[in-house]
C-alpha cells in the first residue's frame, strides 16, 4: 500500500505541478496580453499625437496665409481710397476751374473801366487816390 500511496502522492504531485505550470502560463499570458494592450495604446496615442500636431501646424499655416492674404487686401484697400480721394480732388478742382474762368472776364473789364482815354482830365477822386 506504501507504494501505491507514494504513486498516488506523486500523481498529485504531478497534477500540482501542472496545475502551477497552468498558473504560471496564465500569469504570464495575462502579463503578455496587458503588456501588448498598453503597447497599443501607447501606439494609438503616439498617432493621435502626431495627428494633432500636423493639425495645428495646418491651422498655423493656414492663419499665417489668411494674415498675408489680410494685409494684402489692406494694402488694395489702400491703394483704392488714394485712388477716389485723387479723383475727388481732381473733381473739386474741375469744378472750381470754371468759376475761376467766369471771375476772369468781371476782373478784367473792372481794368479796362479804370483806364483812361489819353487827353482825359482826372477826377478829384482819382487824384487823392494815387496821392496815398
């Protein structure tokens, strides 16, 4: 009976160490699979990562050009209301041409009121006039 208990207790024996080896495997299947899950979220973040930062580096880009495009636009804006403001002056100046060319013809008739004919004698007027 003494051998057959010891080839019982070695069968147990036995059935332990597989059943640790089990363990053992399943701990370390575990371990494996956590690791590779925590890899894989590692990996996913790296390229979300790297996708935000092509994201921002789109939206600088993109601002950059809407602020080159911005003073572009000043700079016509500009450009344009020089532009209206020389043709609003040059209007003024046409207008205000005409009047001149009216106001020429009442100054020079005034001139020829104020010469005399040769031979003419003065007014008393006239001579206190150049008197001062």
């Amino acid at each position: 009976q003494e051998e057959g208990g010891m080839e019982q207790f070695m069968n147990q024996f036995l059935d332990i160490q597989k059943g640790w080896r089990v363990v053992k495997l399943k701990i370390i299947l575990f371990t494996f699979l956590s690791d590779l899950s925590h890899l894989n979220r590692l990996c996913l973040r790296k390229k979300e990562e790297e996708e935000l930062i092509n994201l921002t580096d789109r939206i600088e880009k993109r601002r950059s050009e809407r602020a080159e495009q911005m003073r572009i636009r000043s700079e016509k804006e500009k450009e344009r209301q020089n532009r209206i403001n020389v043709i609003i002056k040059m209007e003024k100046d046409i207008k205000r041409y005409p009047k001149k060319k009216r106001s020429l013809p009442t100054c020079s008739l005034v001139g020829t009121r104020q010469k005399r004919k040769v031979g003419q004698k003065r007014k008393l007027s006239e001579r206190r006039r150049e008197q001062y």
